[in-house]
C-alpha cells in the first residue's frame, strides 16, 4: 500500500477513535451528572419532608412524580432549586378513588381473614391428621376426630367462601396412575361428605384427587405424602 494512502487510513482512524472516545466520555459524564443531581436532590427533598423516590434525571433535567397535587408542588419546588437542574417536569401519579381504595381494604381484609382460617386449618391438620383405613377411603375413628376438628373452625365462616378438600397418596412401586388418582379422590370425596355431615354447606366444599403427583417428600414415597389438605378459597 502505498505510503499517502496508508498515512491517510491511519488519520482517518484516528478521527474516529477520537469521537468514539468524546462520545464515551460524553456518556460517562452525563451518567455522573445525573447521579450527582438524583443524589443531591433526593438530599433537599428529604431535608424538607418528602418523599425522596419520587425524581429521576435525564441529563440536567429532572422528571418528578407525585401522589397529589400539593407533594407535586413542593416536591418541584425543591428539586428546581438544586444547583445544576436546568427544568423540572411533573407528572402526578393517579390515585385511587375513594370507592376504589375502600373496596382495596376490604379485599386486604378478605385476605387477611382467609389467610388466619387457613393458618388454623393447617394447624388441626398438622396436629391431627386426616388418616384412612389401609388402601381404602375409609376413615378412622381418629380421622373423623380429625375432620369434625377442621368443620368446628370452618363453621363461622362466610357464606361466599369456599373450601377444596384435595386428596394426595404416596407413590407405590408398580401401582398405576389412575388407581393412585381415584384413591385420592375418593378419599377426598369422604373427607367432604364428612365436613357437610358436620354442618359445612355442600354448596362450600369440593373435593379433588391429585393421586401421587404433589408429594412432600423428595420420592414421594413416604407416609407424609398420604395425606389430605383442606384450602380456603
């Protein structure tokens, strides 16, 4: 190559080098000075009283998100001081509405009083589990103990409420799928009748049989995974 040409590649890619490293100085810069303004911003809007998670940065110009219409204000107010913020944007959050956020407290509350029932279910359960007669869906006198425990905490509950008795078995060495499945379910089956013979509304109360597919252990093959649970729904 000749001489001129190889001096005029070399020229050429020094100019490019040359922008690529501006353009990645540029970059590490600008993320510095967003960093240094979120930082020192987030300072004053804590030092006034407000919440700090509320601005972000683009380059010199700061973007603040508020729940109403008075954290709006002030926050912008703060942020627009901070030396080196060139403008502020604000764009208010929306909130709920009052109906809204009063049917989000009764939805918590439903939660919260299904997740204690539930609690006390699993606590019976774990006491007193529900046990069978040997390969049948036959309960024993202690399981039935067991299930009129379980009806006397799901008496009192709302009528909308609904409750999955789910039967499991353990894995048996050459057993069939489908045999483990109707065991299962018909020892589910038994545990919901026992519940509505107890007072539980039918209406409430499903049974399904999940066979050998949710064990507890990791073969599946013990005696804690022959067992039946009851879900609040």
């Amino acid at each position: 190559m000749p001489a001129k040409r190889v001096l005029a590649v070399l020229a050429a890619s020094a100019v490019l080098l040359s922008g690529v490293l501006a353009l990645l100085a540029t970059l590490v810069e600008a993320d510095g000075i967003e960093a240094d303004l979120a930082e020192r911003s987030r300072q004053a809007l804590a030092e006034a009283g407000l919440p700090t998670d509320v601005v972000s940065f683009s380059g010199r110009d700061a973007d603040v998100r508020a729940r109403t219409p008075r954290e709006a204000l002030l926050a912008s107010a703060v942020v627009a001081t901070v030396d080196g913020v060139r403008s502020v944007d604000v764009s208010e959050v929306a909130t709920a509405s009052p109906a809204q956020a009063e049917r989000g407290l009764v939805a918590e509350a439903h939660r919260a009083a299904k997740a204690l029932l539930q609690r006390a279910v699993d606590d019976v359960l774990a006491e007193h589990p529900i046990t069978f007669r040997p390969d049948s869906a036959a309960l024993t006198r202690a399981g039935e103990d067991a299930v009129a425990e379980v009806a006397s905490v799901l008496t009192d509950a709302p009528p909308d409420w609904r409750f999955e008795v789910g039967g499991h078995v353990a894995r048996v060495l050459g057993s069939d799928r489908e045999g483990a499945e109707e065991l299962s379910h018909a020892r589910a089956a038994a545990v919901a009748e026992e519940l509505v013979n107890h007072g539980i509304p039918p209406q409430q109360v499903t049974s399904v049989g999940y066979g050998d597919t949710r064990p507890l252990s990791r073969l599946g093959t013990s005696a804690i995974d022959r067992r039946v649970e009851i879900t609040v729904r």
